[in-house]
C-alpha cells in the first residue's frame, strides 16, 4: 500500500500566541508521547468538502480543518498530512503509520471494531445520492436495491462504507453488478463524465459539489437501507489518552460555535438534532 500514498507536509495547527495548555491530569501514553514530539500525523482522504491537501501544501476540508483547531488545544502544535484512500486509513492507523485518521471517515459498525471515533464532524439523514449522465436514466433508482437490480456496474469510492449495503441490497434483489472502485471522488467523478461507469454513487455533499462544479451530469437521492451515524476522526484502539483529550475539546468548540463556523465555510449545515450526538452513540446504533 506504500505506493499509494501522496505528499506530506507539517503545518502549524495554530500561532504560538494562540497555544493553549491542556488541563488534563493523565500524562502518560501515545498524547504525552505527540505533546513532547511537538506534532502528530494524520492521513486524510482526497476529496473535497471533507478533506484534501493542496497544492500549495495546505490542508482544507472539514475534517483537517477541524483537527488543526483542536490539536495545538491539547497540547499538539504541528499537524503533519498523509493522503491515502479511504480503504487504506483504517489499515493505516492500525499499523502505526499514522496517529490519527483526520479525514470525516463514515462510521460504520465494521470500523467501530477497529478503531476508537471521536464525536461525529458532521451528521444528517443517511440518504445517499446517485450521479449518471443526462438522458441515460429514464427513472432514477430510488433505493440500493433498485441501484443495484438494473445497473451492470456501479462506480464506489475505495474502501467505502457503503460497500456491505450495497451488497446486502445485491442479495435481496438477486443480482450482481460490477462496483468499479476509484480512489477518491475527483476520480470517481472524471469515471462517469468518460463513461467508463454508467452511474455512481456518493454521500450527498460530494455529489452536490461536484455536480456544481462540473455541471454537466444529474444526481437524485437514493436510500442506502440505514441510518446515519455520521462521519469523524478516529484513534487507535489503545490510544484513549488521546482520544479522550480530543473529543473533550471538539466538544468545546461545538459549545462555543466553533465547529459550526467551520462546516458553514464549506456549506454544511449545523443541526442540533443530528449534530449533539457522541462517537459512543454512534457506534451502539445496531
């Protein structure tokens, strides 16, 4: 897998004037280890609006954007990126390549096994969306098992946690079409637009950008058979250290506004009603 990593780069989470001194008892394990090294490494998924390195060397996204506040606030100063797939940064962290998975990784059962969320970065309602170009779909399907019934193929990201819903709505509708994996949604995008896919699917944000800012193939919504549980950063399964200091200040900033400040520069909405909701909750959902 160490072929498909991109470019690193260090970035100061915050001005020096800025630093804010953790008031945590416990300095021990893997934070007391990133708080004396002075910087963490995270890996990032590439795909705007949730997370994407670019070309100057920055970070944007909701995602880094959200880990550079909250790092120097316990005690982190530098963030160091790694871009991967999304089907490469759980195997990542556990492996110990990276401290922290710091892209808005989908929570799904299967990864509360492996690894620890914090609190989700941004949550709504679990309607997928469908992108195919105009005229070659005369109803759009309005569910994964209506997707996966009467398409041959079908463009996924790498490692998505769509991929088991997909599957289970390919044994209910007994068929099997081809998921064709891109590794990022750029990618998955420049698929449909040279038809080498007839129709992709992707969470409702990434569809949206995209289609604004290509413009030249149509979305619809389209039920993937489960709730949301939202989408965050995640830890190693021994690191609770830093897990703890993390989410207790990500909630902080959610109290203060923070957080909604940096969704709304990406166009994400700040709901209560989804958005008040724990990594622990997220994963108890069945």
């Amino acid at each position: 897998m160490a072929g498909n990593w991109s470019r690193r780069v260090v970035l100061a989470g915050m001005g020096a004037a800025a630093f804010i001194q953790p008031s945590f008892a416990a300095d021990r394990g893997k934070l007391a280890k990133l708080r004396q090294q002075g910087s963490m490494k995270i890996a990032i998924a590439n795909g705007l609006p949730w997370s994407q390195l670019n070309p100057d060397g920055t970070l944007s996204g909701i995602a880094p954007e959200i880990v550079l506040a909250v790092a120097p606030r316990i005690g982190i100063p530098k963030v160091e990126a790694t871009v991967s797939t999304y089907g490469e940064l759980v195997p990542g962290l556990q492996a110990g390549r990276w401290d922290m998975i710091g892209a808005s990784l989908t929570i799904s059962p299967e990864r509360c096994r492996q690894v620890l969320f914090c609190d989700p970065f941004f949550r709504e309602d679990a309607t997928q969306w469908v992108g195919f170009l105009p005229g070659t779909v005369k109803t759009p399907p309005k569910s994964f098992v209506e997707l996966t019934a009467n398409f041959e193929s079908i463009g996924v990201s790498t490692g998505s946690a769509e991929l088991p819903y997909l599957n289970q709505a390919m044994a209910t509708a007994g068929k099997k079409p081809t998921l064709v994996p891109f590794g990022d949604s750029p990618l998955l995008i420049d698929a449909l637009i040279t038809k080498r896919v007839p129709i992709v699917t992707a969470d409702a944000k990434t569809m949206h950008l995209f289609q604004k800012q290509r413009g030249n193939f149509e979305i619809a919504p389209v039920d993937p058979g489960h709730v949301s549980r939202g989408s965050a950063g995640a830890f190693h399964l021994e690191d609770h250290d830093l897990h703890d200091a993390f989410v207790a200040e990500f909630r902080a900033m959610r109290t203060s506004g923070q957080i909604a400040a940096i969704l709304k520069k990406y166009d994400f909405e700040y709901d209560p009603k989804f958005m008040d909701f724990s990594g622990e909750q997220a994963c108890a959902i069945p």
